[in-house]
C-alpha cells in the first residue's frame, strides 16, 4: 500500500480548446493524487474555450468536490489563467502544470520531498522532446534576454516556464506585475529571491504533447513577454534607491 503524503496540495491545469482530452486527463489526476494525498484540489481554469470545454468542465466540478471550475470567459492567456488558479487555491502546497501533464503525475509526489524543504521549488526540464525549431530558438532567446537584464537574480536557474511548487503563504507576496504567458512564473520566481524567500531547483522529465498543439511561442506572445520583462527591469530600477520598499524578508 502507497503512503500517503500529509501535505496538501493544489494543482492547477490552465486549459484552452481541449474538450478531447480533459476528462481522461482530469480523471487520471484524480486517481494518482487520491492514491499518493490525503488532501488535494484540482482548479481547472478555463481560458475562454470555443469548444465545449467550458460544459465539460463545469459538470466535472459539480460532481466531484476536490475539482474546482474558474472561467475566464475570454482567452486571457496561460500566465493570467495561472495567476486566477492561484488566487483561489487553497491547500499548503500550490502548483501549475499542462493540461497534456508535460509532468507525470507520479513525478509530484516524489517531487514533495524537495518542496517542503523551501518556500519555492522550481522544476526544469531534464530535456525537451518534441521540440520544433522555432520553439527551441524562442526559449533560447528567453533565457538570454533574462541573462541579461536580471544577471544577479537568476542564480543559476534557466528553465522558469516548467513546472513550480509554491507555498500558499508567499504567493500574493510575490504575484507578478507580467501578465504575458513566458514571463509570469519568471518575474515569481525573481520576486521570491528578492524577497529572502528560500528558493531550490531540481530537474524531471518533460512529457512531450502527444495529441493536440501548443498554443505558446507566436509573436505576439514573445512581444508580450519581452514588454514585461523590460517593465520589471525598469521597476527594479526605480527601486534602487528605496530598497526598503521592496527587498524585504518575510518567512
């Protein structure tokens, strides 16, 4: 028999146009947190869906307590939709993932170990299979941009946009300024180091998307981003001379 562990966790999964694959995806979520927690909640988060999901999600909440239904009702974007789950979570323990589980399922429980040790733990990629061209130029970019106009807060950390475990009680202390897809849980990860928060990393698996097609890395996208970085750089700055305001300790 699988131990249970006793921390509690809220996963969220941002969806946008998947109607095939969310109830067997829902479903297998719930069965390895059942076996692997003694208590959990998925928040599903609809991203302004044009096809039907928003029925299916919605019937999937009323009938199960431990699934919870956030509509957008317009596409907002996944950073915005991961912002929305977090605000509503309630459990010790909060993280994101793909709605194709770029990260296995069974990889969370494991994964809780290091989790408890810190206030943030941000998960990379060991590889990245299935990767076209275009999306391997644009996280390379992403990385370099963030090189340079953040070279003292990056710690060593290149993958930001995988998978992170937070703790409940840091994440309106660190809620982002961005509000674009690529640089939400990077200006987080930012806020969390700044702020004395005790943030690791560690590596696992990414599960290339077998059925269906990423949405992220359009242009309007990387523009986006890219717009958000430089706002916080530009914050930061402003700071300077203030610290107080905002390099601050809270434990």
């Amino acid at each position: 028999m699988i131990k249970k562990r006793t921390e509690s966790i809220s996963l969220i999964l941002p969806i946008y146009n998947e109607a095939s694959i969310i109830k067997s995806v829902v479903t297998q979520c719930h069965r390895i947190l059942s076996e692997s927690f003694h208590d959990f909640e998925i928040i599903l988060v609809n991203d302004g869906s044009k096809d039907g999901s928003d029925v299916i999600l919605s019937e999937l909440s009323r009938k199960n307590p431990k699934i919870r239904y956030v509509d957008n009702y317009i596409n907002l974007n996944q950073g915005l939709s991961i912002q929305r789950g977090m605000a509503v979570a309630t459990k010790e323990f909060v993280l994101h993932n793909a709605v194709d589980l770029a990260l296995a399922v069974e990889d969370i429980a494991p994964l809780m170990e290091k989790a408890t040790q810190c206030d943030l733990l941000v998960v990379e990629r060991l590889s990245s299979p299935g990767y076209t061209v275009w999306r391997r130029i644009t996280s390379f970019v992403n990385q370099a941009i963030r090189r340079v106009l953040f070279p003292t807060i990056n710690s060593g950390i290149r993958d930001m946009n995988f998978v992170q475990f937070y703790r409940r009680r840091i994440i309106m202390d660190i809620m982002p300024l961005a509000t674009s897809p690529a640089f939400t849980t990077p200006e987080m990860i930012y806020r969390a180091q700044l702020k004395g928060y005790h943030v690791m990393a560690c590596k696992a698996k990414y599960k290339r998307r077998s059925t269906g097609k990423s949405t992220l890395g359009k242009p309007h996208d990387i523009l986006w981003s890219l717009y958000d970085m430089l706002r916080f750089r530009f914050y930061l700055w402003t700071l300077k001379n203030h610290p107080e305001k905002y390099y601050r300790v809270k434990r």
